[in-house]
C-alpha cells in the first residue's frame, strides 16, 4: 500500500544484497498521513535478523565486491546514472513527503528536483577530490597519501527530510568506495525505497545498497553490529549520543548531524518590519520541524516590544491548511506525538514568558496535527522553551542589553548547529559570526548552502555533511612509504 502517486513495486520487502527479500517476521510499517490522521502506507518491518542479513550483505560488497576498487571516475558515471533514475521520479518523491509528514506540496517538487541537483555535485567529487597525492620524504624517497574508503556504512535518516538526508548519506558513501545500508525512519520509509529501486535500475553491484526499514529496537540492533566500519545518522542529540556511545566502545567511525536551538541576532542596524517577515514567516518552514530553524531571536531590550508587536502581526497572517492547497503557509507538525509534544512545551512557556499569539490548534480545522504560529516575548534564556529543542512553530524572542550580550546569549546553549545575524553591515555579519560557538552562520535570515560543509558545534553533533568536506567522513587516510615511486 502506498499513496496516490507513487508506485512502488515491492513496498512489503526489503532489499538485501542485491534482491527484494521478504522480512524475517510478519510485523508491517503502517505511515499516517498528518491531514487525514488515516494509514495511507504500509510497507514491510526489518527486525534483528534482517539486519544481521543487511550487514553481512555488505560486507560480502565491500569486502569482495568490485564497487571499492572501482575507480571513483568509474563511480562518478555510475551515480550519475543513479542520478538520472532518481530524476525521473522527483513527482513521486515530492507526493511522498506530503502524504507521509504534510509537507508542503508547493515547496515539495522544487526541494526534491534540487536535491537530485545537489547529489549530481557530490558525485563530481569522484573527478575532484584529491583521491591519491605523492610527497617527498626526508627518512624516504616517497611518501604516498591515499584516500580508501572506510567500509560498510549504516546510514539512518530522520523524518522530516528524509529524501535528501539520506540520498546524500548514499552518495557520500557510495563515491567513496563503501557500501551502504539504508535505515529510514518508521515514518517516512517510502523515498529510501525509490533510492533502492533507482540503485537497482542505475546497476549498481548486488549489496553496495541495502533497504531495512524498521523501529528503533531494530535500529539499535543494527548499530551494535561489529560488522559496520561507520555510522552516519541524523537526528535527535539524545539519540546521537547513545549512538556515539556504542560506535565508541566499538570503535566504529561515526557522523552525527544532531538537534538545535539556533539564534537569530538582530543588530540595530536591520529594519524591524524586515526583520518580522524573515522571523514570522521562517518559523513555519516545514512546520518549523527543521534542525537548524532560528527559534531564537535576540533583539536589544529597546526594541524588543515593537519586533514582538511585529513578528505577531505576520503569524496572524499565516494561512494554515492542506498542504495540498498552494495557498496554504503552514501545514500540520509530522504526527500526533510531535503535536502533543510542541503543546506540551507551549504550556511550559506560559509559565515563564509572555505568550503574544498562537498556542492553539486552529479553530477552523477539526482534524490533523496542526498548531498556529506561535510567539513567546520576555523569553528568559535559561527556561525550557529556549534552551530545549521544540521542533514545531515556535519562536522565542530574547531581550539583551546590547551587542556583546547578544552574543553571549546565542552562546549560552548545548546547542551550536546555525545561527544568524540580521544587519546590513557584512563585516559586523562575520565579526559576529566568529564569535557565536555554531556550525553554521547566515546573514539575514536562515541561510542554507547545499555545497558548503553542514553540521553542528557542541551537542549539535560530530562531524559534517555536505560540500568536500562532507566526504572526509567516509574515507580513510592511508600512507604508503617507499624506496621509489612507482608507476
């Protein structure tokens, strides 16, 4: 069962080495849909078991397959190929996401189209990156430098972008030479199945991808396992650390790209009506369900009430609906979890802060996991709402007595993922930016570069996805000492 518009031809087996295999047990992923609150997907549940099948299959891959001592320019032409499966099918990647977490359809076929794109520049990397260089010795004739890839990769993606967190993953990994095994979460399991079947069209060696959908029992199950040379998952700090702890006592290499509480500071220099826009209207980007949002704005003390009286009057604009209605702002949070747990922290915030607007599931709407936009003002750094990770529609507004104050609230987090100053002067930008402790900085706004490294300071994570950099973490670095050079 999968919903209209996408066609998958096995969405009650698993891909392992190659085949579409039935799971081991009989238990089924059911998806709801955010809008309907009804199962509009079922696909097949990988247990231990699949796992250990997934693991093995691998292995056998990486460790007597062709696809590591493939040549990366010979990579490079397969995953462009791999691109082009995955091209064809973009309209069915994009009515995915808004079945599984209501996302929005209008946003939907361009964020999906762009990601192919950006795939497309990290298998470039099989021409571009420095795979192999030769220096000269002082106790030896030549010193050579070799990059080979790490190995068997377990790669776990999360739900709210599950597509393009997880097809970089794969192509990070399958450039470098590993082999790889996909873990999608539970609630968006059908973009890794496209991947899977786009692998298989594209011709890649048996078991270089593998497909085990399944809950975090399993999941947990699958990262214990000795036979995985890395780890890279997406997600929450929680999680990401009690994976760092079982990657640790393993020895097993890992990428973590964690959770946030990403500031926002605005300079005296910026507009408040401009600054109200960005805020008022970045907080209901994929229903504010995004890692690196700006959920905290931090304003000088003078300026605080007339940006709060501002940034209101933008959300009560909001239009909040179907996320199939090209009208519709904002759509639902992912699940009825996710919604019990934004309004769980909305009533701690009314303990502490003032509550200006939102708060509430709309009136107009008597079914789905929606909430309005909501604005907390006189928000005390250290209460809950602004130290822990909402991930829904909320934003915190943050007074500070002047500059060198903002930053030392932007700092004053466990979290360090993105941040952004909002000024006209571009060297007050990046003064600033040296100075807050995040992996990612934007002027204006909630800025993102698929080509640029991402990834997280502090509890935010370890490591980085995207650009170059991106693929250090699957390569391993080799040195060859020699009497001479050789061919």
């Amino acid at each position: 069962m999968t919903p209209e518009g996408v066609n998958i031809k096995h969405p009650d087996k698993l891909f392992i080495g190659g085949e579409w295999v039935a799971p081991h047990g009989t238990a089924v992923i059911e998806v709801e849909n955010p809008v309907s609150e009804e199962v509009v997907a079922r696909v097949a549940h990988a247990d231990t078991v699949d796992m250990d099948k997934a693991v093995a299959a691998a292995r056998a891959a990486f460790d007597h397959g062709p696809w590591p001592t493939t040549p990366p320019m010979e990579r490079m032409a397969k995953l462009m190929q791999l691109c082009d499966e995955l091209d064809k099918r973009v309209p069915e990647l994009a009515a995915a996401w808004t079945a599984q977490i209501g996302g929005l359809a209008s946003a939907s076929g361009p964020m999906h189209g762009g990601a192919v794109m950006g795939l497309r520049g990290i298998a470039s990397l099989g021409e571009r990156f420095q795979w192999e260089e030769r220096r000269p010795g002082m106790a030896v004739n030549t010193v050579c430098v070799v990059r080979e890839p790490v190995g068997v990769v377990a790669a776990i993606a999360p739900w709210n972008g599950p597509f393009a967190i997880m097809a970089n993953k794969v192509f990070y990994a399958l450039i470098a030479g590993c082999t790889v095994i996909m873990k999608p979460s539970p609630e968006t399991p059908l973009e890794a199945y496209i991947i899977a079947e786009a692998a298989e069209a594209a011709g890649l060696p048996a078991g270089t991808v593998n497909l085990v959908p399944s809950d975090r029992e399993a999941a947990d199950h699958l990262v214990h396992n000795k036979g995985l040379d890395k780890v890279t998952f997406t997600g929450s700090s929680a999680a990401g650390m009690h994976i760092a702890s079982v990657c640790g006592a393993n020895m097993t290499r890992c990428t973590l790209e964690l959770g946030g509480k990403s500031a926002a500071i605005i300079r005296d220099d910026f507009s408040t009506d401009v600054a109200a826009q960005i805020l008022g209207n970045t907080i209901t980007v994929m229903s504010g369900q995004v890692c690196a949002m700006l959920s905290r704005a931090i304003v000088p003390r003078s300026r605080h009430d007339e940006l709060a009286e501002k940034i209101a009057a933008v959300m009560k604009q909001v239009k909040i609906g179907d996320p199939n209605d090209p009208a519709t702002q904002l759509g639902p949070l992912a699940m009825r979890r996710q919604r019990d747990r934004v309004e769980m922290y909305i009533e701690e915030g009314r303990k502490t802060a003032d509550l200006v607007t939102g708060g509430q599931r709309p009136a107009h709407l008597n079914k789905g996991y929606f909430i309005e936009p909501t604005l907390f003002a006189n928000v005390d750094n250290t209460s809950r709402i602004a130290q822990e990770e909402l991930f829904g529609p909320v934003l915190s507004l943050i007074p500070a007595e002047d500059e060198e104050d903002m930053i030392r609230i932007a700092n004053e987090s466990d979290f360090g993922l993105n941040g952004s100053v909002f000024t006209n002067d571009h060297q007050a930008a990046y003064d600033i930016a040296r100075k807050v402790r995040t992996g990612v900085v934007g002027q204006n706004g909630m800025r993102m570069e698929w080509t640029a490294p991402f990834g997280g300071f502090k509890k935010s994570g370890i490591g980085r996805e995207g650009g170059d950099e991106g693929l250090w973490g699957y390569v391993e670095t080799k040195t060859i000492l020699l009497d001479g050079a050789p061919a």
